[in-house]
C-alpha cells in the first residue's frame, strides 16, 4: 500500500476507460462479427476469421500507436482516424478489403461499473474519464452505460497518448489539484506506472486479459505496494473500490 494512503486524501479519480470501466472486447468482437460475417458468407464462403482474434489485433494497432506517438514530432492523429486505418490494413490483411466500400468500413468503427461510479460519486470524489478515447466517444458510453462520470477528459484535449506526462498532468491540471491529491484507476499497470511517475496515486482494479505485464511483474507491483487499494478479478471491481476507498477514510 502506498505510504500516502492515509496522510494524503484522495479527491478525485481519473479512469482509464477500455478495459477497466467498459468491456471493449466482447463488443468490438460482436461488431465486427455482425459487420463482416455477412459478406464473408456471400463473397467469401470458404474464408473462416476468429473475430476474437480479429478485435484484439485490432487493440494491439492501437497501443503501439499510442505508445509510439512523440506530441513534440509526430502531426497529431486522432483514434478515430488511427482505429479507420487500422480496420483498412486489417480487411487488407486478410484479403477482404475490396468487398467493402469506404463507408462500410467506417460504420465498424463492464457490470459494476455503473454502481461502483455511483458509489464514488457518493463519497463526495471527483470522477472522471483519462482515456486516450476522444470526447465524443466517451460521452456517448457514458451516456449508454449509465456512466456517472463528473469530468470528461481525453488525451486530445492534451495532443498527447497515454503514458505521455501531459496527459496525466493536464487531467490534475483541470481538477485544480495536485497530482498526491489525484488516483488514477487502471486494469494496466503499465498505465499506473506512467501515473505514479508523475505523482499520481494508484487503484488497480484486474479485469480479465487486459493486463499485459507478466505475472511476476504484477506480483513484485502488488508486493511492493504501488497502489492504495489493489481488487483482484472478481472482487467487486468498481464497487470494490469504492468499498476500500470508505474504509481507508478517503472521501466523506
């Protein structure tokens, strides 16, 4: 456990959104299936794709994209212009780019979450979105997932990706707080190690497949005490959170 848990209250919370506060996978995975598996049957009848497959190389595009994204160099690119051409080198990659026109590739651009904000909310902290996701987006899964976020922040706002300093420092910027002040939750650690670099406190809340560091890593993080509250999968996610969060007297 950090030793800033007691000595320094938490006041707000910035969430990593894909992966951590809404499942990204079962849904792309759905939508790409229910976009594609038409034509596959029409024009392609012998081609078999694993659409599971399918959506986490499509993930895997966008974190090397954001990991390799220098703000002092590259022109900037939006998600949504990244996630275009990436489904277009996909359907490419699998020989089935022609069978789509342009709009057609355009229209194929977690349960505890909703109480677990609701909860946060009711401690009286500061809630809001940091996701590499653009504004547009994360309002609209606010706003179908019943997402009581108080704040909307994107790494647009800050022309940077995550893990870039900048976004981490231009969310605490915004709260008017200071980064000791600021928790980030994440099912990546990789994320909160970028957060905890600039000051930032840490919430690890592991979601099934999303954590990318070995085993080991996540148990030395774990042993060493990176964050405030850890909950395990299956623990109660969100509501977990708040759960610890209460107990350790952040918040009212």
């Amino acid at each position: 456990m950090s030793s800033q848990s007691v000595t320094v209250p938490i006041k707000a919370l910035v969430f990593d959104v894909f992966g951590t506060v809404v499942d990204w996978r079962a849904s792309v995975t759905a939508a790409l299936s229910k976009a594609i598996s038409p034509k596959l049957t029409l024009l392609h009848p012998s081609l078999e794709v694993d659409f599971a497959v399918l959506s986490q190389a499509w993930r895997d595009s966008y974190g090397h994209f954001t990991q390799g994204f220098d703000p002092e160099k590259d022109e900037w690119v939006s998600i949504d212009e990244h996630h275009l051409r990436s489904l277009d080198a996909l359907l490419l990659g699998l020989g089935i780019r022609h069978s789509f026109s342009d709009e057609e590739v355009k229209d194929l651009s977690l349960p505890d979450s909703t109480e677990g904000l609701k909860r946060l909310n009711g401690l009286g902290l500061q809630t809001a979105t940091l996701s590499n996701g653009n504004l547009s987006l994360l309002r609209d899964l606010a706003k179908h997932g019943n997402l009581a976020f108080k704040h909307f922040f994107s790494a647009e706002q800050f022309r940077a990706y995550k893990p870039h300093p900048r976004v981490y420092l231009g969310a605490v910027e915004k709260l008017g707080l200071k980064p000791e002040e600021v928790a980030m939750v994440a099912a990546h650690l990789g994320d909160l190690e970028a957060a905890r670099q600039q000051g930032l406190r840490c919430i690890y809340v592991e979601r099934e497949g999303e954590e990318e560091y070995h085993r080991v890593e996540v148990a030395a993080a774990k042993r060493e005490g990176w964050c405030d509250v850890w909950v395990a999968q299956d623990e109660g996610g969100l509501v977990e959170v708040a759960m610890k969060l209460k107990e350790l007297g952040h918040g009212k």
